[in-house]
C-alpha cells in the first residue's frame, strides 16, 4: 500500500507522492453512506489490511523503512531515543509519529512502521459509486480529498487502487502545484468521464489485491 495511508516520509525514503483532489469524485454522483455488503470484513495481501465494516473504513499498513546511521545525515530524518526511532520533520522540526524499535547494519537503522488511516462514511469519508465500483473519498487533515477506487471481484476477493500519476498526465491532467511529496489537483470528473479514465487504467497505482479473511 501507499500512503492511504500515511504518515509522511521523507523523499529519501518513498519516491512515491500522494495525490490530492480539491473535492469528492464522480461529482455527479450521489454520496453513499453504507458500504455494500460485498466489502465489509477485514481483508489482507498477506501483512497489511483493510477492516470495512457497515459505515467504518480502516486501512492498515506496515512499512519497512531504511535511515542513513551516521552523525551527519542521522537528524535530518529521525531522532535516536532510548532504543526507539522517531520519524522527524527538519523542515518542520517537529516529530512526525511515534517511537519504534530499530536496528542498525553497517550505517543504515532498520525499523518498521505501522500506519492506520480511518474513516467513517458521513465524516470525514464519502462512497460513490462509478459504474459497478465505487470511489472512496476521504478527507485529509488538509482539508484536500484522496481517491480511492474499490471493486468486488467474488471469490472473497476485493481490488483497491489509487491514481497513477503518469496515466494522469498522459490524459492531460495535470496539479495545480505539486512538490516532491504530493500532488494536488483540480478536477471535475463526470460518472462518464471517470469510467472512461479507470479503463486507462489511470487507477492502477499500487494495486492491492485483498483475500477475505473475516466477514462483518
């Protein structure tokens, strides 16, 4: 998974930008505030997960990430405390997340995070529906939208993806700005339109094809 979920990492060590939206997509499309019954249960890939239930969404993720170790670089991505690392902000100087266990090779420190994006349909998240899938908006604490596309594939099976930047700007569809983190766009997608974009395969960032594992 991306960073659906998220806590943001320094461009060393995710190349991978997230991609922002000034409003819930399709914009035609009436908000849904139950998820089908297909979706709800908690699903995984194997080590990240996805808890749906009636009105809830949670995603969780676990990130292994690889810092410089030395004096000079050490501080400007994490500060060492106690046996534990904290993701930090030097632009911001502030500490980006809690503390976790690490080890050091040579002079790089290894840690794993774990990340939790939630939302609950009517807050802070909207479902709509495109075709037979659905768009799952949910609001960032900067007030911009992620976009998520969702589909039940049957056999216990769901697919969620993300935008592809690439497939986006190839449909000339470009950020308003964007810096080496995120992306943030202005948009009116049609019902028509974003059916049209999905089967270009602009959704196709970091496909996560999910196995039921409980049903809700």
């Amino acid at each position: 998974m991306r960073n659906i979920f998220f806590i943001g990492v320094m461009s060393i060590i995710s190349s991978c930008s997230q991609h922002y939206f000034d409003r819930p997509q399709p914009i035609d499309a009436r908000n849904i505030y139950v998820f089908p019954e297909e979706f709800r249960g908690i699903w995984t890939d194997g080590s990240d997960s996805i808890v749906v239930t009636k009105f809830y969404f949670a995603n969780i993720e676990y990130k292994n990430i690889a810092l410089p170790y030395n004096n000079e670089d050490t501080t400007r991505y994490a500060l060492f405390y106690d046996g534990k690392v904290y993701p930090y902000d030097s632009a911001q100087q502030k500490i980006m997340g809690t503390g976790y266990p690490y080890v050091v090779n040579n002079d790089s420190a290894y840690y794993q995070t774990r990340e939790v994006l939630e939302a609950q349909l009517g807050r802070k998240a909207v479902l709509r529906a495109v075709g037979d899938q659905y768009m799952l908006n949910v609001k960032s604490d900067n007030q911009w939208w992620e976009i998520f596309l969702m589909s039940a594939l049957g056999n216990h099976k769901i697919l969620v993806c993300y935008p592809n930047i690439d497939q986006l700007e190839e449909q000339g569809i470009n950020p308003v700005f964007s810096n080496s983190e995120e992306d943030f766009f202005e948009v009116e997608w049609s019902s028509e339109q974003l059916e049209r974009l999905i089967q270009k395969k602009v959704f196709s960032d970091t496909l996560l094809l999910l196995d039921q594992q409980y049903q809700k």
